[in-house]
C-alpha cells in the first residue's frame, strides 16, 4: 500500500513538472520570436522601429545581439552602426540572459526573463496567462488557501492587493495616505497575508535552461551594485558561465522547439497558432512596440493531455486497489 501511494505522487509530480517545462518552453519560444521580429523591424526601420530608438531604449535589451536571418537593412550605413552597437555591448551581454522565476512553497512560481522590454517590476505568470506588476520585496505566500500572493502597491492611495489561485483580484485594501498611523496599517495588512513566509527570487542563464540538464536554480543577488539584468557580472556568474555559454538564436529555438511535447504531426500546427510568424509577416497595427505583454499561451492547450493521462492511470490504479482488497 505504502509503495502505491508513493508511486502515485511521484507520477504526479512527474507530470506537473513536464506541463510546467513545457509551458516555460512555448512561453520562451514566442518570447526569442518576438525580439526577432522586433530586430528586424528596427533594422529595416519598419512598422515605426529603428535601430537608434532600440539603443535609446531604458527597457529593451535583446535576447541575442545578432540580426535576423532574413533582415533587410534600411541603409547600407546601417550595418556598420549596428555592428557598432554590438560590438559595444559584447563585454557585458550574456547570451539569451536570465529566466527569473518567483518560487513559492506552495504555489505555482510567476516568471520573467532579463531579456526583451523589461520594466523591471512586470512579471508573467505562465500559469494565469496574464501580466502582473509586482515588486519581488514585497511578494509573499497567502496565509489562506484561497489565496497564492499578494503584494503591497506604493501610490496615492498606497494598497495591498490579494490575488486568489486564478489570478484574479481577492481583495484590495487601500489605506488613508494621510493617516498618522498609515505605516502601523500597511504592516498590520500584510502581516494577515504573509503567514507563510516571502517567496525566493531565484534565476537560471537560458543557456543552462536548454543545455544543462541539471542546470541549477540559485538566488538571486538584488544587493545595491546587482540588479535583474547585470547578474552575469557577477564574480560567481562570470565563473559558471565560461563553459559552453555560447548560444545563437537559432540554436535556441531548436532547443526550445524540442523541450515541447505535442507528436510530430500536431507540432507544426500547435506552434502556428501560438508563434508570431517570421519577420515581416505581421500586419501594421498588429503590435504594440512598447510591449509589456508576453505571447499568450492557453495553459489548457497543454496540459489537457497530461491531465488526461494522469486520471487514466489513477483510475487503473484505482481498479487494481479494490482487486487486492
């Protein structure tokens, strides 16, 4: 008996991490698709991008510092700019960056990268398919089942927001700005929702994410000189990341393409409906440069499958059980 059960969580276990992977994967995928489009836009200053805007920008930084495939540049001046512009950030890019991930003892982790627009506070849950503004310091495990986190707001009127397991507002509190006792009243809020204790931030290279397949998890160092896109500076990373860090966009695509799980025949067509289509196949208007939303994947479209394996196997089990008693 004892045996059963445990076979029975592990297959479990087993089969949330492989829906997990594969949502971080087609979520990847449609993220390293849209930087390439966005590039290639810029490059032939299509669609209201330039190269000169991207180098402006305070919150773009791209997953790979190499033109598309099939990029056309605006001038023949432009490619010596852009190389220029590569050749500059060379000493201080890592290749496809940093998956960051909020890991909660509990509930489902809410994750990021380094690369693309990043504001450094917007963050993606895979798992609700829906963006959340949310301040890591300030992120923590309900104290209820009901709830999966919540976070304090800093604004006029400062706010606590409590989010329930399916990403929809629990409760909101807002405080009185005003109020002598406003920093007693925020503290007394939060200390109703973080019973639990705070998530850890914790991040992997996508390098080690496609190549190491025991790449590890580790914390993330927020102290001051350290922030979400210049951790490769640090001494500890720059020593993990000498061997096999080279990665190019089209390899990463491949890799990414085979972490997913749908047979063969129905790959093609899963990826057609989830992917934005090669550079210069969108339509004006179709795209918000200054994106802040992640490509939208149904989590349902995965994890059915899986699901529906698990109950088939459960049920057996369940069968071979009575037949022993």
């Amino acid at each position: 008996m004892r045996s059963l059960i445990v076979f029975i969580i592990s297959l479990i276990g087993f089969c949330r991490y492989v829906c997990s992977s594969e949502e971080i994967s087609v979520w990847l995928l449609g993220e390293v698709k849209r930087d390439e489009q966005l590039l290639a836009d810029a490059l032939s200053k299509t669609d209201g991008h330039s190269l000169e805007l991207l180098k402006e920008s305070p919150s773009y930084v791209p997953f790979f510092l190499e033109a598309p495939g099939s990029h056309v540049f605006a001038a023949n001046e432009y490619k010596p700019f852009f190389d220029t512009w590569k050749n500059g950030n060379g000493q201080i890019f890592l290749s496809g960056g940093y998956i960051y991930r909020i890991r909660f003892s509990d509930a489902p982790p809410l994750y990021a990268t380094s690369a693309g627009y990043w504001g450094g506070s917007e963050w993606y849950s895979i798992d609700f398919g829906k963006d959340f503004v949310v301040e890591p310091s300030s992120v923590w495990n309900g104290s209820g089942d009901d709830y999966l986190f919540a976070t304090s707001v800093a604004g006029v009127p400062p706010k606590i927001i409590v989010y329930d397991k399916h990403g929809e507002v629990k409760r909101e509190e807002v405080f009185d700005v005003n109020g002598a006792d406003l920093e007693e009243r925020v503290a007394a809020g939060e200390q109703a929702f973080s019973e639990k204790g705070s998530p850890i931030l914790e991040m992997i290279s996508l390098a080690e994410y496609l190549k190491t397949p025991d790449g590890s998890w580790r914390k993330v160092d927020l102290s001051g000189q350290f922030n979400l896109r210049n951790q490769q500076q640090r001494d500890a990373e720059r020593e993990r990341m000498k061997p096999g860090v080279n990665l190019t966009r089209n390899e990463a695509i491949k890799a990414l393409q085979s972490k997913l799980s749908p047979p063969a025949g129905q790959r093609g067509h899963a990826l057609s409906e989830s992917l934005p289509g090669p550079p210069g196949s969108e339509k004006p208007g179709e795209r918000n440069p200054a994106r802040s939303t992640p490509a939208r994947v149904s989590p349902s479209a995965t994890l059915w499958p899986a699901v529906a394996a698990v109950v088939s196997v459960l049920g057996l089990l369940w069968v071979a059980l009575k037949k022993l008693r």
